[in-house]
C-alpha cells in the first residue's frame, strides 16, 4: 500500500515538473514573440518614418523647382500670345491690302533696292523669280526695271509675294513678307503696346 502510494506520489511530482517546464517554455516563447514583435514594429515605425521624410523632401524639392520654373512659363507664354496677336495683326493687314496695292508695293520695293544697288546693271541674262503672284502680274511688277528678263515661278514657304532679280553677282529681292518683317522689327514697341492691352494684363 505504502509502494502504491509512493508511486503515486512520484507521478504527481513528475507531472507537476512537467507542467512547471511547459509553462516556462510557453512563457519564454511567449516573450521572445513579444520582443520580436515589439523589434518589427520599432523597426516598421522607423521605415515608415524614414519613407515619410524623404517623400516630404521629394515634394519640396519639386514644389521648389515648380516655383522656380513658374516666372519663366508666365514669360514664355506672354510671348507665344504676343508673337501670335503681331502674326494675326499682320495677316489682317495683308488681307486688307487690294490686289492693285500689293503690286505697287512691290513695284516701289524693287525700285528702292534697285536704286541703292550700285552693281545693278540690266543685261539679256537676267532672270526674275516670282511666287504668290500670276505671271502676268510679275510682268507688270518688271515693268519698273530696264532689262530683259527671264520669269520663272518658283516656290515658297510664306504665302505672301515676293520677286527676285538675278543679274550676273547680284540678287535684288522685293517681298511683302521682308517689308513685314522689317515693320515689326522697327515698329514692334509702338504694335505690341497697340495690340496687347488688355490681353497682356490678363497674363498677369
């Protein structure tokens, strides 16, 4: 009876034992996840942090270079609107024009630039070169020069008139778009000052 006991006894003991030993195991278990989880979120939190911080910097950085680039759009864009109202104004002007007028602009253009050319002469060789006018026309514009000339149409990127005399080692152009050109250029203050106005301040 007594054997029995003692046996009995040392089942309890070394089941208590056990049991002392499996809730030590969990509880260190448990602990390590604990610090593991508490480790992953420190180091979480810091990734996050670091990823904030250089998407705050990025975005600054980028606002900077949208500040800085800002004045000179607003330029840009205030010329592109002026270069195209002078286009438009001269486009308006040209179509205003008669034909009879054109003719005599070129017909007084060429005879300037004849005049102050020296090397100017006028010999069977000559050749005239026209676009955006009819040939007869260009003939009529030749009547202001001495001289045979040769008429051949040729063609252009601008669609208003011109005419070109060839003789020998000179070349005399008369163009309603060179006459543009150097009215814009000697007028452009007094133009964009008439034109922009309103426009311009819009921009602002």
């Amino acid at each position: 009876m007594e054997e029995l006991q003692s046996t009995e006894i040392l089942d309890r003991e070394i089941l208590e034992d056990a049991r002392r030993k499996a809730l030590r195991i969990l509880k260190t278990a448990d602990d390590t996840i604990h610090v593991q989880s508490a480790e992953w979120e420190k180091k979480t939190l810091e990734s996050m942090n670091e990823l904030e911080k250089k998407y705050n910097e990025q975005k600054k950085a980028e606002a900077e270079k949208i500040m800085a680039r800002l004045p000179i759009d607003k330029l840009r864009i205030k010329v592109e609107k002026i270069e195209s109202l002078l286009s438009s104004a001269v486009e308006t002007w040209y179509e205003s024009l008669s034909r009879q007028k054109i003719l005599d602009m070129l017909k007084n253009e060429l005879s300037k630039r004849i005049a102050l050319c020296e090397e100017f002469s006028s010999s069977s060789q000559n050749h005239a070169y026209y676009n955006g006018l009819e040939k007869q026309e260009a003939q009529a514009v030749l009547k202001v020069v001495k001289g045979v000339y040769n008429i051949e149409e040729v063609p252009s990127v601008s669609h208003y008139p011109s005419i070109t005399l060839e003789t020998g080692n000179v070349r005399v152009i008369a163009s309603i778009q060179k006459m543009a050109d150097f009215f814009l250029q000697e007028k452009r203050a007094e133009l964009v000052e008439a034109l922009v106005g309103q426009a311009f301040t819009e921009l602002e």
